[in-house]
C-alpha cells in the first residue's frame, strides 16, 4: 500500500481487509504472498440450481435468503430501463457426493479461440436483444449436475462470447457494496449507465 507498505492479513489479523480481499478477488491490490489452508471437496460434483428474478433488488433479496455456506451467484440485464432494470437468473450451487459427472473437464486457453470479429456485435439494440434472449434461455434451464471445474469456471464453455466484442475488446468495471449500503446503489446504477448510454452484456 502506498501508506502502509506491505499488509499482512487472515482471519485473525487484519481481518476486514483480509475478508475484502478475498471477497474482491484481489481488487485491494497485489497479492504479494499467500499461505492456503486446502480441505478435501465434500463431493465431486455440483448441483447448480437456476431461478429467475424480475428485477436487480429482487436479485439481492433471493441471495440474502440462500444458505451463507453455498455459492451464489447472478447473471442479470442492466440494459433493461425502468421497473426491470437488473431482472436476471441466481445459480445456487451445491456439492454432491459421488463420482465426478461426465463432461468437459479441461481448461480453455481464451488465446487458443478463433480470431475475434473486426468488428465489435454489441450495440445498444443487439445488446438488448441479446440479453433478452440470454436471460429466458437460462432461466429455462433445470438443475444441472456438473463437474467441478466447469462449475468454478461457467465461462469456460461460452469464451465465444469474448470474440463478439471485435478487436477492441471490452471494459469491464467490479464493484464492491457492503450489504448495509445497498439499497440506493440499483437506482443510482441504472442512472448511471443510462446517462453514459453504454452497453452491458
């Protein structure tokens, strides 16, 4: 840290911003050391279960009620105006005891694709279209049971997606709100990205 120097944290030492870093995946800055304590996975697969929401504060509220010990996770469409801004689908994921399912277990290099498109798919009508589309396909989905590597990393299997933004890539903004602070942050997001007129997929 520019002030502090080097910070050493845990869960017993310095932990707020122990719990911050590893809730941001990094966003506190570098990880200059780590020290792993690993624990056998309960089973070798993950059930993912799929439900729908109609809007983002709905998304927070449906997390809220999960299980504090389960992965929880959104997919949600911030192109939406008005009263469905943020609608989108939660995955609730779970172990499962048994052999590992059948099905692509292997790591996909982004740069082993197919070269990007020269020029980018999203605009504001595709990308609305698009996440429509997106949205009711998953939503649909039943409970999956997969493995567990294709469960830590969902996009594994879509990296196309990457190729639609042409050869100038995209940006991707993270945001970190403490649960307390919430409840104004939907608004002031849909203002947000209404005024600056972007496209997010």
């Amino acid at each position: 840290h520019p002030d502090h120097g080097t910070i050493v944290c845990g869960p017993h030492e310095g932990a707020e911003i122990f719990e911050l870093t590893v809730g941001g995946f990094g966003l506190t800055g570098y990880i200059a050391d780590v020290t792993l304590a690993l624990a056998p996975l309960p089973g070798a697969a993950v059930v993912r279960d799929v439900g729908s929401t109609t809007s983002l504060q709905e998304t927070v509220e449906v997390m809220r009620r999960t299980d504090p010990a389960a992965p929880v996770y959104s997919w949600n469409d911030l192109q939406r105006r008005g009263r469905g801004f943020g609608s989108g689908v939660v995955y609730q994921e779970r172990f499962e005891a048994g052999p590992q399912p059948p099905g692509d277990v292997r790591y996909r290099s982004l740069s082993s694709r197919r070269s990007p498109l020269p020029f980018p798919a999203f605009n504001r009508t595709t990308t609305a279209a698009l996440n429509r589309v997106y949205r009711r396909w998953e939503a649909r989905r039943p409970a999956t049971t997969l493995p567990v590597l294709a469960a830590a990393f969902p996009i594994n299997s879509k990296t196309t997606y990457f190729n639609l933004f042409g050869r100038s890539g995209f940006r991707e903004y993270q945001l970190i709100v403490p649960d307390e602070a919430w409840d104004p942050v939907p608004h002031e997001m849909a203002r947000m990205i209404q005024r600056a007129e972007a496209c997010v997929t």
